[in-house]
C-alpha cells in the first residue's frame, strides 16, 4: 500500500490534481473504456473493474481516501474532479465509484479498522460492495426494515431478506441495515454490518428491471454467520451510520450523476447538431436541461464543499435530492422527445433507451421524491402537521 | 463575506427599503454602498434580493448598469445621473432600437434635462447613443405590474454613435441582479404562501398540514434554492471570461424566472381566493416578477438562447461551460 510515492502536491492542490488527471485520461492507455456501454451490467461492471485497477496503479484513483484506508489523502473534491475528468474524456464514471463515493467514507469513519483492511481492494477494482438496506417491507419506511442481526457470542447470525440492491449480482460484499433490536425499535435497533457475499447462506437474486437490464438484486441471507467485528459503527448505531452515508449519497453521487448526466447532454446535443442551425423548440428542450444541470452543480458544489470541511449536511440536502432526480429525467425525456423514433427504435439507441427506463427510478431510490418534499416541509419549511 | 457581515449589510439594507416612499439611492449613498459594492460584487445580490423583497420601485438597476457603459464614452457626455434605455421586450437581450429608430424602456420619469443611454443594433454589433429624454416621446408604460412606474420611450436614433462593446457586460451585470431581486420577490411569495396555508383551517386542520399543500411548497422552496445557488455560482471565481460571465448571468436570470413561474403557479394556487384578490399581497409578488422576468430577455427567450448556444458549442467541438468546478 505504500509503494505508490504520495505526491502531497495533488493532495492540497486540487487544480494540479485536475490537471494531473486530466492529461492521463488523454493517453491511449484508457481508449478501451471511451464511450463503451455494456448492455450486461455484470459484464459492465467486471470491465470497468479494470478501470479502476488502471486509475489505482497510477496512484490517481487512490486520492479522496486517507492513507491509512489505502488513499493517497484529500478529500472528497478529488472524487469529483475525477468523475469531471472522466466524463470530460468521454468515459463514464464506473459502478463501483458511485458505490465507492457513499460506502467510503462511513466506514472509515464508523470503522476505520476494517476500512484499512477492506477498502483498498474497493479503490484498486479487486472488489465492490452493495448497499443492503431497502426490503420489500421497507422502502420509503426504511425505519420498519426487519432483516434481523442476532448476536452469538462473537458472532452475528443473519436472516432475512434485501432488495433492489445496485450491483450486487457482482458485489463481494454488502453493507448491511440490520436489526439488532426490538421488532418495534425503529431506527433506534438497527446495526450495520459488513457482510461476505460468498459466506454460507447469502444468495443472490438479479433482477431485471423494465429495460431488461440487471442492475439491482435481491439478496437472502439464512442463517449467515458474521463475525462481530464486521460491526460498522457501534450495535444500535446503524442508523446513523446509514444517515452519515446518505449525505455522500447527496454529495459526492450526486456529482457524479451530473457529470455523467452533462456528458449525455453532449451526447445529445450532438446528435441534434446535425444541421446546427437554431430550431427554437428543439433550444427550448436542450436550453432546459442546461439550466437544471447548471443549478444542481450550482447546488451540489457548496454541499460537497461541505462536507470536504468536515461539516454536516442538514435537511436541506434533500433539494440536492430533488434537483438530481428533476435533472436526471430532464435529461432522459429531452433524448425521447428530440430524437423521437430514433429513441424508439435501432440498436443505436439502445443505451438511450436502457438509461431512460433507469431514470424513472431516479425520484423512488435513495428516498423517494415524495419523502423528500416531507422532509423539506416538515423541516426546512416547518409547515404545522395538524 | 461571512454570515456576520452578511446579516449585518441585509439588516441595513431591510431598514434602507422600509421607510415607505423613502429616497432609496440617496439613503444607499449614505450607507456607503458604493463602496460595499467595489469591495464585493456579490453584496449586489444582497441588494436586489431586499429591492425585490420590499418591492422597490426605485430604479437601481440604472445605477449597476451605467457605469459600465459610460466608462469608455467621452466624459461629461452623459451631463447628470442619466438613463439607461432598455431594450423594449420581445428581442431577448437584444437592442430594441436600431440606427432608424429608438424605443426602448426607462425605469423612472427622465427629470428635466436628463439624457437616455441607448443601446443601438448596428451592423458591427451594439453601439451606444446618447440624447436628451426630451427628444423622445416619453409616456408612462401599462403593464401587469401598475406598481412598476416604467415609461416606454419612442423616437428617432440620433446619428452620433459611441463604443458599444461594453454592452455584453452590462446585461451581464443586469441579468444578476435582475435574479436576484426575481429571487428576492419569489422568496417573499413563498413566505405569504407558508403564512396562510399554516393558519388558514379547513377541514379542522391548517391546509398546509395536506400532503398536496406541502409537496407544492417544497418544490417551490426547492426552485429558489436552485436559482440561488445558481446566481451565486454565476459570480465566478473571477477568472471568467466575458462570454461565459454572460453566459452564467444569462442562466441565473432564466432559472431565477421559471423559479419565480413555480412559486407563483403554487402560491397563488394554496392561498386559494383570498390570494387572488387586491386586499391579499400575493399578487403584488406575481406581478412585480413576471414584468422584472421580461426585461433584457424573459426566462424563456434566455432558455432558448442557451440551449442555441449549446448546440453551436458541440457541433464546433468546443466545451460546453459548467461554471462550476469544487
């Protein structure tokens, strides 16, 4: 972990860092992952692993994360400069960074031990992890989740059930949102647990969703045995770990997602260019989906900042929430309504397509947005409730 | 600036904007604006957010605006405080007035003497051109706002022409604080809104207790909240240049109107009948803004130049500008 020389210039200057980056995604070393869409995501993924593997031997994807966890220092600016940069090369940033950017930072901080030993083999592509938290009982009502954690001896007996879990088809290992409490305990009985996805007991389940793609999974654990020192944070500490780790979520993903989303825009924008002449309605729709883009980078940098200041985020992150849903079907529905039936039809629009369907679910995970505008009206608003 | 200073300035600047029919510009001479201003462009924001949340009439703009575009014209030329012509509507941030003809709108009643600034539309691009008001047909202009006191001005352009090439940077000064006195009257407009809602019962509960009510009006604090993150971000770091400068305020404007539209649309809609009559504010807030919306081009004129500019950005190879960087 050591043999890479840090170059304290690139930690404390994030321009030269930019910079840095910048000029070695230009070298043909990163051609092979320009512009490639993979309809298979557990294809995609297993490929873009050897991104990561790239961007980690080059010492460059390894800022953003303290030394003592595998980074080189920094802090979470240096992951959007590398999600800008990517994207400026026309490489779209990787499954395992937008699991990276929220499952980083809480368990260096909730678990630095197991961090030093787990998180380098995240940042150099050997493994990537799933967020367990959703149930098919426990959607917008996380609080209610019932997959239990029951403590024996030195271990954790799992069982019970996680869905719409990203990536976990291929992941290695899975954060997950256990009960430790009381069935009526709420958010105050929940523990979070690092597990093994090889371990006896754990299957995975794809699942499709609309585009046929399968990015999410459902996953069962009977009877898995967890030694009780994958524990991320203290036992009943679970939910604020998974509070810490939302505010990346709103944050770091949420620049990611604008960088991915302004390189389609490009995309688009030069699809429609054809003629290049000025077309008011097609301006107007393009025009639109500039200025949604423009406002949640607007937004999202002083969130990041933020949190770059060791600040916490409060409940006016979930405008950052909103704006990144409005934005992604922005972006989506402009490609359907522009390109019309070359969104309908061809294998060339096949990506466009896949990404559109993904795009509904963009206002229903993380917090639907109807949870969102409650907690903005409860909170920020601080609307009487009777 | 920091919170302390901030929360200092916007107390002054709420007392300045209280005194009803007070002398404004004469008030912010005495506060020293001028200086806060040189010392941070920002403060500007600060400014044209309690303008818009007072509902000031004054015509400040003119006062943002006219120093840059006098500071290349021979000096004197201008005579006293002067006016700024705008362009009549309906041309984006275009000149209205071209070498045949000038029209074009005032902010204020010119006094006596006083000479029009005016964007002209050449060939080679915007020049400028100055004469005295009383050559024009100057008559007070109708709108949807009557509280605006704007004069629409008619007439021929005089043939004498001047450097126009600070006009891209003045409508860039505009378009930020226009944005952020829009942002400023949306603010207002939401704050009557979460007034009424939360003590007006029906049902034996406030309406703001129903979930459509409060989903409404957190979308409409949303909508703020990007435009004004979006304005601040639209000051740069200083190294802009001056065609993404304008590019930013051009977006600032156009996201601070379509915020205005959303709060609006909510707030007149939860205030229910009681919003929509003369005894209620609201309408003073949905009016001032959408008519501040249509000066130097309307969120949609901008919307549809922006996403011009985008396309000729890529169909040339060139970057798209995000304004923005951590």
């Amino acid at each position: 972990m050591t043999d890479v020389n840090v170059d304290d210039h690139l930690v404390t200057d994030l321009d030269a860092y930019r910079a840095a980056v910048r000029e070695f995604l230009a070298a043909p070393t990163v051609d092979q992952w320009r512009g490639t869409y993979l309809d298979d995501d557990a294809d995609e993924m297993r490929f873009t692993a050897g991104l990561m593997r790239v961007l980690y031997d080059a010492g460059l994807g390894r800022y953003g994360m303290p030394p003592a966890v595998g980074g080189l220092g920094g802090d979470v600016r240096h992951w959007a400069v590398l999600f800008d940069e990517l994207a400026r090369a026309g490489i779209t940033p990787t499954g395992q960074h937008s699991l990276l950017v929220t499952l980083a930072y809480p368990l260096a901080k909730f678990a630095p031990r197991l961090a030093a030993v787990y998180l380098p083999e995240f940042l150099s592509g050997d493994g990537w992890w799933g967020q367990g938290f959703s149930e098919s009982e426990a959607g917008s009502d996380l609080a209610a989740l019932r997959c239990r954690a029951t403590r024996d001896g030195d271990e954790y007996v799992i069982s019970g059930h996680k869905v719409w879990t990203s990536h976990a088809e291929t992941a290695n290992r899975i954060f997950l949102l256990a009960r430790t409490g009381t069935p009526e305990s709420r958010h105050r009985g929940l523990s979070m647990i690092l597990v093994d996805v090889d371990a006896p007991g754990v299957t995975v389940r794809p699942i499709r969703l609309a585009s046929g793609r399968a990015e999410l999974a459902e996953c069962f654990f009977d009877d898995v045995r967890v030694p009780a020192g994958r524990l991320i944070g203290a036992d009943g500490e679970g939910w604020a770990v998974a509070m810490y780790l939302l505010q990346y979520e709103r944050a770091a993903w949420a620049w990611l997602r604008a960088a991915v989303l302004l390189q389609r825009l490009r995309t688009l924008a030069g699809l429609l260019s054809d003629g290049a002449a000025a077309v008011p309605a097609v301006d107007e729709v393009v025009g639109t989906v500039y200025l949604d883009l423009l406002s949640l980078r607007a937004r999202s940098v002083d969130t990041v900042r933020r949190l770059a200041a060791g600040q916490t985020v409060g409940p006016e992150a979930s405008a950052d929430k909103l704006l990144l849903g409005a934005c992604e079907q922005s972006v989506y529905d402009a490609a359907r309504s522009l390109l019309g039936p070359r969104f309908l039809f061809g294998d060339a629009s096949r990506q466009w397509r896949e990404e559109w369907w993904y795009s509904r679910t963009t206002t229903i995970y993380g917090g639907s947005a109807e949870v969102q505008r409650g907690i903005i009206a409860d909170r920020v608003l601080k609307l009487p409730k009777d | 600036m920091n919170t302390e200073e901030t929360d200092l300035l916007t107390g002054s600047l709420r007392s300045v904007f209280a005194g009803a029919g007070a002398d404004v510009p004469r008030q912010l001479r005495e506060l020293g604006w001028d200086d806060v201003a040189a010392a941070d462009p920002a403060a500007t924001t600060l400014l044209f957010t309690e303008k818009g949340r007072a509902l000031s009439a004054a015509a400040l703009l003119d006062d943002a605006v006219l120093p840059l575009l006098t500071a290349e014209l021979p000096a004197g030329l201008l005579g006293g405080a002067g006016l700024v012509c705008y362009p009549y509507p309906g041309a984006g941030t275009r000149p209205s007035s071209t070498p045949l003809g000038t029209t074009g709108i005032l902010l204020r009643r010119p006094a006596p003497g006083e000479c029009l600034l005016i964007p002209v539309a050449d060939a080679g691009g915007v020049s400028l051109a100055v004469a005295a008001a009383a050559e024009f047909t100057v008559t007070p202009l109708p709108s949807l706002n009557p509280e605006a006191g704007w004069y629409a001005v008619a007439g021929p352009t005089p043939a004498a022409r001047y450097d126009g090439s600070a006009w891209e940077a003045a409508v860039a000064a505009a378009h930020r604080a226009l944005a952020a006195e829009i942002i400023g009257i949306a603010e207002r407009a939401l704050g009557l809104a979460v007034e009424h809602t939360s003590t007006r019962r029906q049902f034996n509960a406030p309406i703001a207790a129903f979930q459509a009510v409060r989903h409404r009006l957190a979308d409409a604090y949303v909508a703020i909240a990007a435009a004004r993150a979006l304005l601040a971000a639209s000051f740069g770091d200083g190294s802009q240049s001056p065609a993404v400068a304008a590019i930013a305020a051009a977006a600032a404007k156009a996201k601070a109107g379509r915020a205005h539209q959303t709060v609006s649309a909510s707030a007149v809609q939860v205030c229910g009948a009681m919003g929509a009559t003369l005894e209620h504010p609201l309408h003073r807030y949905v009016n001032a803004g959408a008519v501040l919306d249509g000066l130097l081009g309307s969120s949609a004129e901008l919307t549809v130049e922006l996403g011009a500019m985008v396309r000729a950005t890529v169909a040339s190879g060139g970057e798209i500008p995000l304004l923005v960087e951590v």
